[in-house]
C-alpha cells in the first residue's frame, strides 16, 4: 500500500525528519504516535506533498510519487485529515464536501457517496447550508474526514484526529474509522495520545527527534504501554 | 433648479462609483486569491479600453468584438502577469512588500509600453446604447450611463454565481481561503491563483471599457484608476470583493457631492478625507468580515 524509506524532510535548511522508513500494508491500520514536536506532523507533510523531501521515497501501490504534487498525489488514492482540519469556514457543509466530489479519484476500488457519509455522520445532513465555521469543533472533524472520504482513498491519513475533542465525540470517530477497514481503506493515524492510538490500530512506529525509534508489532501495544520508562523517554508524560 | 443639481450629482456619482467598485473588485479578488495588492489594476483597464480602440480603428473590428477583445486581453495579461512573474516569485518565497513592488513595476511598464506604442492621445469607445440621456427630476443622465449601472450589477450577479455555484469557481475560492486544504482535496492550488489573475484581468478591463466613452483615457490614467479602486476596495473591506461594491459607490457619491457643496477643484480632497475617517472608524471596511460568501 506505501512504503517510506530513507526520507528526510524539513523546512528551508531545517531538517526536521531523518531516514524515516515505514510501511503500511493492505487493510492495515498503522499509528504513529510520539511526543509534541517529533516530527509527525512533518511527515504527514511531506507524505502529502505539503513539502517537498531532500532525500528518499514515498512509494504508494509500487508507483513513485515523491515528486507527485499534492493536488495529484491525492488522485493516487491517498487522502489525508490534516491538523486543524483545513476546511472552508466561509463555505457550507455541503459546498465543503461538494468539492472533494468533483475532484476525487476516478476509477479507484473504494467508493463513497454522499449518502455513505452522511450515515456515516449525520450531522452532515443536518447542517449541510450551514457555513463549516459555525459547527462545534467534533462536527468540524466529522465534516473533515467526510471530506477525505469523498475523494475515494485506499489510504486515510489523519493527522490528530482527537485533539480538543469531548471523549465522548472521540469514540463515536473512533468507532467511524474502524470501519473504514471494511471498506477497503487502510489508515495511517498520526496520534500524540497513545492510548487512542493503542485502541484501534494494529501496530504501531514512535517517533522522537525527526526518527522512528521503535516499532510497535501487532499484539505488542500492551508491552509498549507497560514499559514505562520507553513510554517516558519518547512520549514525556 | 438645487435639487436637480444634487440628483444630478447623485446619478454621476453612482455611475463613477460602479467603475470604481469594478477596479476595487479586481482588486479585491487578487488579493484574497493571492494576498497580493496589485498596484496595475488600473492598467488593467488601461489596456483593455485601448485594445478595444485599435480593433476597432486599426483593425476595422465592430464594437461587439472589440469590446470582447478587450476583455480577453485583460484576462490574458491576468494570467502572463501570475504565470511569467508571480509564479516564480511565489516558488521563492517572496515576502508581500516584493509583490506590491513587483506590480508597481508592471504598473509602470505598461503604462510607459502603451506611450510607446499608442502615444498621447486620449482614447475613447462609442457610447453603449445611443448617445442621448433620460431625464431624471430635472437632472439628464446619458443612455451609456445607464447601461453602465446594469452592466455592473450583471457582473456582480455573475460574479456570485461563478464564485457560489460552479465547481470551478468555488474551487478558487477554496484555495484562497485554505491552500492546503484545497491541495489535499485535489485543487491544483497554483492555478486557481492563475484563475484569480485572469478574473482580475477581466474584471479590470471591463472597468476600461466600460469608463472609456466616459471618460477618454490616455497612457498615465492607470495609476488614478488603481487608487479610486483601491479606495473603494478598503472601504467595503479588502478581503471582501462584495464590499468593493458599496465602497465604489460611496466614494463616487462623495466625490460628486463634494463638487455640488463644496468645489470640484477639492473632490479628491474630500473623498480621500473620507477615505481617512472610515479607515481609522473602522478599520476592517464597511462590511468588514461580513457578506465576505459573495467571493
């Protein structure tokens, strides 16, 4: 599905990611979780192409699209839930979602409707004329990854999908994206809150400094969690 | 024999202020698709009026075609002006004081470009319509005038459809709010900035055209149809091309006032004066953030 390997990314001469490798397979669900300012939204960047890498690849289904810019790369069947959200606030719900539809990917395996999403959340009925800066910021997650899913992706990038969330709204996305396996999409979760992290993906990379430092295998959450002092050194408390 | 004097004042001064609103819209959709402020919005309409009189005079072309053929060449030179200068300026990371300098200089360019090639004179376009005027309470206003007024508010009604109804068009209007929102949805960001250039093209010769049988416009005139627009730009709100619109016309209504009650030599006196009092009043425009879904 992708695999990353020796990329190193920054800003002007900053380099902030060096020799990250990974890779997510078919169906999976992978989390990236380390502390504030390790590089991970950096790397949601750079997989987008936000920013441009200095060295490396990004492969996604054994095409190259490293130099494939963003608006480009997104027709390759990624789609990505930036931090913050990045929607329209001055336009409406629908006109949000209006325009990952006319400029999704054409032709891929997955595809969602209109009617899906709203199932998915159906908030977006309710609020459709609604202009998107006026929705509570859980509403403006869920339009968000509506958004993304309308542009048909294999793989969903989500970049803090929890942060400044009620609990309550954070399980009801929480039980959203586990679904999404079963539609075909594999997800990459970019999460500074590893228990979350924990809760819904299959494995896991930490990443400290700009660098994947450790490798959370399928079944070794728990081992992880109770490691306290790994937890302290590359998540701080 | 004051009153007709005053509707008089208040008809010219609606019809200046419509082509001040166009340029401040032109200005105003740059900006916010951009966050440049072109200094050669009125050059813009320099040159599309000044197309349109050569297909016309050296080329033989009727009005109709000559007035589309200016209004192509503004959306062309829109779109030279993003692709040849501003895309290679962006690629390296200009700051906002380079781009103000870099379309003061196109400002000059052009404006020395067209002394060069059309020379001094003073062009104008046939009136719209016929040339008589309507009588209104005693105060004649010219058929063209009235023409001007509908053709104005067609294209704001267009231009809120464009922005609200079309993909396209909402597609620019997403990438000016949020870039990489629009990216990672798929919008080639860099060409709705394009895009924006073009409509400001458009939007500038429109204005040209639209003013030439008024006013005749020669090489130099760019420059003062780039402040009267910009004027009514930040009156309405800069970030809000709708509010350009109530801008125009306030500062036209000023302006022609001002030459009824006061004298016409001080017009710019007054309207600028005016221009100060609402700036340090309200800072961010009339209509503010408000009204800002027109585009």
């Amino acid at each position: 599905m992708l695999e990353i390997g020796g990329l190193d990314a920054g800003y002007g001469r900053l380099t902030v990611l060096h020799d990250v490798a990974f890779r997510i397979g078919d169906g999976e669900i992978v989390a990236l979780v380390g502390a504030n300012g390790a590089g991970k939204t950096t790397l949601v960047r750079a997989l987008c192409g936000l920013i441009a890498p200095t060295a490396g690849r990004i492969i996604k289904d054994a095409f190259d699209v490293t130099r494939v810019p963003t608006h480009e790369r997104m027709r390759t069947g990624i789609a990505v839930v930036l931090e913050n959200r990045r929607l329209w606030g001055e336009l409406t719900v629908r006109e949000n979602l209006r325009l990952a539809e006319v400029n999704a990917r054409q032709g891929g395996k997955v595809n969602f409707t209109l009617a899906d999403v709203t199932r998915l959340f159906p908030i977006i009925a309710e609020r459709q004329s609604s202009a998107v800066e006026l929705l509570s910021g859980g509403e403006q997650q869920m339009v968000a990854i509506a958004r993304a899913l309308l542009m048909q992706p294999d793989l969903l990038i989500m970049d803090e999908p929890s942060t400044g969330l009620a609990p309550k709204i954070v399980k009801e996305i929480l039980g959203v994206i586990r679904g999404l396996r079963d539609r075909g999409i594999s997800l990459l979760l970019v999460e500074q809150n590893v228990g979350i992290a924990s809760e819904i993906a299959d494995r896991g990379y930490v990443m400290a400094l700009g660098r994947i430092v450790h490798e959370i295998v399928p079944g070794g959450w728990q081992s992880f969690l109770s490691d306290e002092r790994m937890v302290k050194a590359y998540l701080g408390d | 024999m004051f009153s007709s004097l005053v509707v008089q004042a208040i008809l010219s001064g609606v019809t200046n202020g419509v082509i001040y609103a166009l340029i401040g819209m032109g200005i105003a959709v740059i900006y916010k698709g951009s966050g440049v402020i072109n200094a050669a919005q009125g050059e813009f309409s320099l040159i599309g009026a000044v197309v349109a009189v050569f297909a016309m005079k050296a080329a033989g072309f009727s009005y109709p075609i000559a007035f589309i053929a200016g209004a192509v060449f503004g959306i062309l030179l829109g779109i030279v002006v993003d692709v040849v200068l501003v895309r290679p300026m962006v690629r390296r990371k200009a700051d906002e004081d380079a781009f103000l300098l870099l379309t003061i200089g196109i400002a000059f360019a052009i404006s020395a470009g067209v002394l060069f090639f059309a020379g001094r004179d003073y062009f104008t376009l046939p009136s719209i319509g016929s040339d008589g005027v309507a009588i209104v309470f005693d105060a004649t206003i010219r058929y063209h005038a009235i023409w001007v007024i509908v053709a104005c508010a067609a294209i704001v009604a267009a231009l809120r459809f464009f922005y609200r109804k079309t993909s396209f068009g909402l597609a620019m209007m997403a990438a000016s709010i949020d870039a990489d929102g629009a990216a990672t949805t798929g919008i080639n960001v860099a060409a709705m900035r394009t895009a924006t250039y073009g409509m400001g093209g458009l939007l500038g010769a429109l204005a040209g055209l639209l003013v030439a049988p008024i006013v005749p416009i020669s090489y130099y005139m760019g420059l003062v149809l780039t402040l009267k627009g910009f004027c009514a730009a930040m009156i309405g709100g800069l970030t809000n091309p709708m509010g350009a619109i109530v801008g125009g016309i306030i500062l036209g209504l000023v302006e022609s006032l001002a030459i009824v009650f006061i004298a016409s030599a001080y017009k710019d006196v007054v309207a600028f004066s005016v221009l100060l009092v609402i700036m340090i009043l309200v800072p961010q425009g009339i209509l503010g953030r408000r009204g800002r879904k027109g585009g």
